[in-house]
C-alpha cells in the first residue's frame, strides 16, 4: 500500500518538491513545432510553471518566463524579432535566456538591460516537437530515441489535456490487465448501446473489442522486466491454464519517466504524460506508420491535432482506445488517493513501476543522475533503438490487436485516436501500399 505521504512524493510536480525534481532532470515534450507555425508567441504551462514558448524572426526557439521586467506585462503579446521577443507596452527586448538586449525608451548610455533578466530555459526541437528542459544546468543531452528519427515514415501528433495527476495516466502503461475489460466487453457494451456495433465490429476475429475478451484465455500471472531504459510488463500464458503454449506477451515498453512505446507492424505510437500541474496532464499521442519496403511520402511538417475528451453534448468520448483509457483515469478524481487502493497479484508491474520512480527520486536526492539523463553526446547513439524494433513484425502484443491497428485502411482508423488525425488516410494509403493490393478507403 502506497502511504499519503508517499502518494505526495510520487504526485507533486512543482519547483521543489521530490518528483518536481526528478522531472526537471528529463527533456519535456512542450510543444509540436508546427504549433508554432499558427502562432509563433504561446503561453504554456509546464511542471508547474507558466511560461512563454515562442520562436523568432530567424527561427530561434525560446522559452522565458511570462512577464516583462518593466511592468508585468505578460509576454504572451509579445513581438517576435530578428533576434528575440519584444514586449508590446514599452518595447523591451529579451533574448532565449531571458536576458534583456534592449530598453528603446530609455536614453542611449543607459545600462538598465544589462540587470534585467527575467529568465529562461533551453529548448531544441527534434522529430516535430519542440522539448524544453527546466532542471539544473548543464542541460543533459535529449536522446534521440528511434521514434523521433526513424527514416521514411509519416508521422502525427495528437493533443489533449486531461483533468487529473500524471501518475494515474501513466500507471495505465503498467498494467497489462486492464485490456479484457476497460478495452473488450467495456468497449463493446459502448459499441452496443450506441447502436453501432454491427458495422464497427463485424468481424469478431479482428476487432479491438473481441480480441482484448480473448485476450487473457489462458492467462497466468504478470511479468515485469527492468533494462537500461526503462521496463517492459507482459502476461505469462501457461499451457496448464488453457493456453496453446507456454509463452509471455509483451505489452508497449516504458521509456522512463513517462513515455510508452509500443511498435509491430505498419504502426508505432508512443504515449507521453506530461505534468502541466499537479492535476492536469498533457497527453501526446505520437504516432509514426512506416512500412519496409514501401517510400513513404515526405512531410514538410508533422502535423498535429487536438482530439476531445467530451462530444458537443458535454458527454465523453467512449468508443475508441485512448478515450477508454482517458475516462478511466480522469474519473479517478485530480489525484488518486492510493492509500485506498487494493492492489492484487494482477498489480505487480504497476507495484514496480512505483518502486522504479522512488528509486529515481531517492538518486536526485543523493546528487545522482537518474535513469535516461545523459551527460556524454558522443556515448548516445544518433538513435537509440528499442525492443522490439520499430519495423519489427513481432508485435509488443497479441497479434490481433496490433493487426487491427495495421489496417487502418479497412475502417479500424474508427477505433483509435488517429480517427481525428490529418495525416490517417496518408497512412492508410500507406497500408494498401504495403499490402501489395488495392483496397478502397473506407468513408
């Protein structure tokens, strides 16, 4: 059982506190670049804090805090320039770090900018989004994890904030279990009521909603696996429990602190869970489809959207993947009270995966870098490669369930976030490609 007082260490996200710290350590997922083509000034929050991400004139990319060092205007309206962002009132300039370069209202000899800084943290862009890191400096260096770089793909990144603590979003990737219910007959019963599960589900042996029921048929127990980046979690099938074999499937890996990878097919996405604040998080659903063999079309930009929590009726979106598991972590409340909970057997790798994040904490408390900080550029590959590879046919997961992900194209697109994605009939496109025969792309 998980204390109250632990459950603060393991929750707070502020400047300060335990897991504020461990956080500050990490690169953090701000921003898709592209969103700085609508509108190059933006106001973001991030760990707590309310900042201003902006990109100037010559394409530099920076992150101050939020207001003027004149008169508190907020820099949400600045001005950007060749070389930094303007304040709109009196004019004052302030570069990437924050610091002053120029006071135009002021007399000409005047020194007043040079003890001006209202602060700053770096950023750098890579694979369509822009990360900031707010920890101590020397910044580490952001690993360029295979999903960011991989070659010949298209990609897409969808938005949402969700009203609740990131723990309980993420702890969602730790727990192999929760797919026969929340993603089979909770899923079903949705399609049912609906009135849409004969032409969402005709064909029971590959929909989402069958193959996760079947999908704990000869289940015995959960199995977690620690490495280098992180964990993987897995169902050990016995043959004694009615399982056809012996065998362990594997579910979407955990790059610690708080991204899930999973790959197989024609299909990867990777879940990021990002503190805005103790009881917001900002949900990025990256998503890159890739088919060997096939060229994908090239991308200017990656695009991005925001997908809904609720329909215009105020009612939540239920009958997809993503927005199962969002309403089931939102409707634990802000933040969920874990001295509460009881956890079973079924539980281990969540168990694990808090054991993991206070091990971590207790490293920045002693000095110590944590897991996934690294110092050294030239020990880290240009891309870092994980199991199973992207590209790979062996699939983190049942074959099923990946495979309804690899057919798009056949109207599955309906059942997962990237229904709402600009780029899912280029993916689809994509699949009939790969499939070697045409098929005509479902309305």
């Amino acid at each position: 059982m998980v204390t109250a007082s632990e459950n603060e260490r393991l929750t707070r996200v502020g400047a300060g506190t335990p897991l504020g710290e461990l956080m500050r350590r990490y690169w953090q997922p701000i921003a898709p670049t592209a969103m700085l083509d609508d509108d190059p000034v933006r106001k973001v929050k991030l760990l707590g804090e309310e900042l201003v991400l902006y990109r100037d004139r010559s394409g530099t990319f920076g992150l101050i805090k939020p207001r003027c060092g004149h008169r508190l205007v907020h820099m949400r309206f600045g001005i950007p320039e060749e070389h930094g962002l303007r304040c709109p009132y009196h004019g004052w300039c302030y570069d990437e770090s924050g610091q002053c370069t120029e006071t135009p209202l002021e007399s000409p000899g005047s020194r007043l900018k040079e003890r001006v800084n209202i602060g700053g943290y770096p950023v750098q862009e890579l694979g369509g989004l822009i990360f900031a890191y707010l920890g101590p400096l020397p910044a580490p260096v952001l690993p360029r994890w295979d999903f960011l770089v991989w070659p010949n793909a298209i990609r897409q990144i969808g938005l949402t904030i969700i009203p609740c603590n990131w723990l309980q979003c993420h702890e969602n990737s730790a727990d192999p279990y929760h797919n026969p219910y929340l993603h089979g007959h909770f899923f079903k019963y949705i399609l049912e009521r609906e009135g849409a599960l004969e032409g969402r589900a005709q064909d029971s042996a590959t929909h989402r909603a069958y193959t996760s029921i079947r999908g704990v048929e000869g289940h015995d127990h959960v199995v977690v696996e620690r490495d280098r980046y992180g964990f993987r979690k897995g169902i050990q099938f016995t043959v004694e429990k009615g399982a056809e074999s012996d065998r362990v499937q594997w579910f979407p890996y955990n790059i610690f602190p708080h991204y899930s990878r999973g790959a197989g097919g024609l299909r990867t996405q990777v879940n990021m869970r990002i503190p805005l604040d103790d009881e917001r998080t900002y949900h990025i659903s990256y998503v890159l489809y890739h088919a060997p063999g096939v060229q994908a079309p090239v991308q200017d930009t990656v695009p991005y959207y925001w997908h809904p929590i609720h329909d215009e009726h105020g009612k939540p979106v239920l009958d997809y993947v993503l927005a199962q598991d969002i309403a089931a972590w939102w409707s634990q409340g802000p933040i969920t009270d874990r001295s509460r909970e009881n956890l079973g057997a079924t539980d281990l790798a969540i168990i694990e995966f808090r054991r993991l994040i206070s091990e971590q904490i207790e490293a920045v408390e002693q000095g110590r870098d944590p897991l996934n900080v690294f110092r050294d550029a030239s020990s880290v590959p240009d891309c870092i490669e994980l199991e199973p590879r992207i590209g790979s046919a062996n699939a983190p997961r049942n074959s099923q369930v990946a495979g309804y992900r690899n057919q798009f194209h056949r109207g599955y697109y309906r059942d997962d976030v990237d229904r709402y994605g600009p780029a899912t009939e280029l993916a689809s496109q994509l699949m009939r490609a790969a499939e070697g025969s045409p098929v005509p792309a479902t309305p």
